[in-house]
C-alpha cells in the first residue's frame, strides 16, 4: 500500500470494526427477542441459544473471507502506469 493511502486504510479498517459490531449485535438482539417466548429463565436461555448461531455465521463468513482473500496485490510497474497515463491523456 502506497504511503500516501495509509490513513485511508486505517480509517476503513476502523470504520469497518465499528459498523460490523454494530450490525451483528442488533442481529444478535433481534434474533434474541424473536426466540424468546416467554419471561421464564428457560425461554431466555432457548432465545440466546439461537442467537449464538449469528456471531458463529459471522466468524465463518470472516475466517472464508481472509482464506479466499488473494495473497498479494499486483502492484503495477512504472512503465504499466506510464502508459495508462499516456493512453489517458
């Protein structure tokens, strides 16, 4: 990654944090409120039991994500970008 887009990733990478969090806890919460059916502390236990499957499901889909990922960046060479320049102008 270029120098000069550094910043640029780490508040992607923050921002990604946050939102995510953010997302699977009102999954989470909904999940919860759907399964438990009544105020007994059985039907509250049954109601995060289901709910335990989100964040599980998230975590696959993040450790499929960073699996699949591609191992390097093709970083263009200088002649490359030269002539994408030429070809543009």
């Amino acid at each position: 990654m270029a120098a000069h887009e550094q910043g640029l990733a780490g508040g992607l990478i923050n921002t990604s944090f946050q939102l995510g969090g953010a997302l699977v806890l009102a999954v989470v919460t909904a999940v919860v409120n759907a399964s438990t059916t009544g105020t007994s502390s059985q039907s509250v236990l049954d109601g995060y039991h289901a709910a335990i499957v989100v964040p599980l499901i998230a975590a696959a889909l993040g450790a499929v994500a960073m699996v699949r990922r591609p191992s390097a960046l093709s970083v263009p060479a200088e002649s490359e970008l030269e002539e994408a320049l030429e070809e543009a102008a």
